[in-house]
C-alpha cells in the first residue's frame, strides 16, 4: 500500500518494485519488497520525490513511518510561522500605554514626517491642531507617503482617537505601519466607494499597488470640512479592524485582517491636506524604543 492509501485515501494506478522498477500487481515483487513510489499520482508528488532519493524507503512500515513524518514536519512549520504571522508587539512583555497630542507644546519632534517642512502647528481660539500645510504625489507602486507617524511606538491590538477636518477631498489615518511598503489605513473621503473605487474605506499597502478590504457600500465619512471625530479599534488577537465616525454606535467599516499585527499609526492623506486634533492612542500589546519614556 502506498503512502497516500495509508494516509490520504488515495488509489494507486500501478505497482512497482523500488529496486528494479518491474511492475507487479502482487504484494510483493519475487525478489523485493513492492512499493508504489512511482505510481501514476505518486510519481508527482511530495510523497513519491521524497521516497525515491536514495531507496530509503523499503516496507510498508517505512512508508508509514515516512509519511507520518512529513506531516509532522509540515505541522510545526505551519504553527511556527502563524506564531510568527499573529506575533503580538513588545513579545515578551508588551507595554501598556495612553498617548495624547492636543499639539499645546507647539512641537512636532514627537513625530517623524517624510517631508517635515510640510508640517506646523496652527491655533484656532483654543484650539491646537496638526496641519499638512501641501500635498505630495503618491508613491510607487501607488501608495500614499504624505503622512506623520508616531515615533519610537508600535501597536498590536490598540484604540485611536482623534478629530479629522479635511481642506481637500479626503484625509487618511496609518496604522500596524510596518515599511513603506506593508501597512493599513483608513481613507476618509467626501466621496463613496462606489463613487470613486480608492476612496472612502480600508484599505492595505502589501507591496504592491494599494488596495481595498473595507467600506465600498459606506457612506463618505468626512461629508464636509467640518472637524469629524474618528476612532479606530483595532484587535489583533481576532483579526477585527473597525472605524467608527463621530457618535456612531456601529462601525462604517469593518473587516477581519490579520496581515500586520504590529506597527506605528500615522496621521496624512493620500495626495491632499487637512488637519488633525486631539490625538489620543492606547493599547495593552505596544512596543517602545528605548528613546521613548
């Protein structure tokens, strides 16, 4: 019996000896033990490559013990790479915190921007806020770039607060940032998805050009250039990604993601400007740098 009838179920087509190769329909070849490594489905697949190298497989018994083998091994590199995938930021011990910018101390040095000359600190009445001063094109493959992300703090599971005002069409919110190349965000649009397919939902950078995992049927989250409160939860554990505007009780867009699981949030648009004000962020599962108290 050949490995895939011991372990898949599968019927083999033919018999052969693994020695001198002559086909049999008997259990047992004259001289040789039979085995079918080199049947009609097993000639193709793992099992059979991985028998035939060197004629270590001789009885029934090795077969067995062959295959119970290699599905051990497929398991553990299975497991370990999910661990790998779902790993949590600040393994082992992770750091509890709660940041807030009302942006009163007038300084951006907590804050890493590609262009930091982009960026100020502008006062209405008593409020202080964040303003993108230009735009800069996206990258490629097509990507936003224009964005200031937190320095010195990656997040796992976490909930972000802040207030989002929009002088263009749109305005964006980075999050589990890995490089420019691997990271989430919110795309915060007067139009719909179903208006305009980029915008208006959330959506992923994975090396390549961006694309959507949430929110085409939303309704625009900034409808107008009035300040509009964003909060966006996020649980790696579950995979959930939920964004949820001003007083909303349910999320206007949700999915269940689980690519990045650790990294910085960020604060831009895609190729506009705007403001942001009272940022706050926190999370059970983050990861410092040694710079940041």
């Amino acid at each position: 019996m050949c490995v895939q009838e011991l372990i898949l179920g599968w019927k083999c087509l033919e018999r052969r000896c693994i020695f001198c190769k002559r086909r049999t329909t008997r259990g047992f070849h004259p001289q040789h033990v039979v085995s079918e490594v080199e049947c009609g489905l097993c000639a193709s697949s793992l099992w059979g490559s991985l028998m035939n190298r060197g004629n270590l497989i001789r009885t029934p018994k090795d077969i067995r013990f062959a295959g119970i083998f290699v599905v051990a091994v497929c398991l553990f590199v299975s497991s370990a790479c999910n661990q790998h995938a779902l790993s949590q930021c600040g393994d082992p011990h992770p750091a509890k915190i709660s940041i807030q910018h009302d942006f009163t101390s007038g300084s951006l040095k907590a804050w890493d921007m590609p262009f930091p000359k982009d960026w100020e600190i502008l006062q209405q009445g008593d409020l202080h806020y964040l303003h993108m001063k230009r735009n800069r094109d996206p990258a490629v493959p097509r990507r936003p770039l224009q964005f200031a992300r937190l320095k010195g703090v990656k997040v796992g599971s976490f909930t972000l607060n802040v207030n989002v005002r929009r002088a263009g069409g749109s305005m964006i919110v980075v999050f589990n940032y890995v490089d420019t190349l691997h990271f989430y965000y919110v795309h915060l649009s007067e139009n719909p998805g179903t208006q305009i397919s980029v915008h208006n939902g959330i959506f992923i950078v994975n090396g390549k050009p961006r694309y959507r995992i949430a929110g085409l049927q939303a309704t625009p989250a900034l409808p107008d250039r009035e300040w509009h409160h964003v909060r966006i939860v996020r649980n790696v554990g579950t995979g959930s990604i939920q964004v949820f505007l001003d007083n909303e009780k349910q999320p206007r867009f949700s999915v269940i993601d689980r690519t990045y699981t650790c990294g910085q949030v960020g604060l831009g648009s895609f190729d506009e400007t705007g403001d942001f004000s009272q940022f706050q962020l926190q999370s059970k599962d983050a990861e410092l740098s040694s710079n940041v108290k």
